[in-house]
C-alpha cells in the first residue's frame, strides 16, 4: 500500500491544506505549498511514499515519489555494552 500525501491551497484563508497520514485528524495547514510538500517529505521518509502537489487553481502541479529511508530509525537503536 503506497501512502499518499496531497497539498492543495486553500483560499477563504490563504493557506495550503496538507492531507494524508500526519496531524492530529490527518491535516496540517501551511503559508506555502514549498513547506507542506518539505513536511510531507519529512513525515513519508520511514515508509515512503507519493506527494501529490495542486497548483491555486486546483490543476495536478507536481507528483513526487518519496523512496522508503530504512536508515531513519537507526538512531534511535542503543549499542550493546
């Protein structure tokens, strides 16, 4: 299952709605579609994922294919004494 991350703007209030699996009912609002596509690329690193980008007018701007990172949660992992 391929999981999928959708910025559009939003305009009664200017923002850019970024929805998908993130935020508290899966929807975070932005100034720019420059910083919803960044978190969106930030929150698809563990298990990869598509970002699907819509320009003002609500037309397919950009698709972005985000590879599974399976080094992210090496940080996280204690060495053995």
């Amino acid at each position: 299952m391929v999981i999928t991350y959708t910025v559009r703007f939003q305009p009664w209030d200017g923002s850019w709605l970024l929805s998908g699996p993130v935020g508290a009912r899966g929807r975070l609002l932005f100034q720019s579609a420059r910083e919803a596509a960044s978190h969106a690329r930030w929150a698809a690193r563990s298990e990869g994922g598509t970002i699907e980008v819509f320009d003002p007018q609500g037309k397919p701007f950009k698709t972005i294919e985000v590879e599974p990172d399976q080094t992210v949660n090496d940080g996280y992992v204690l060495p053995s004494a």
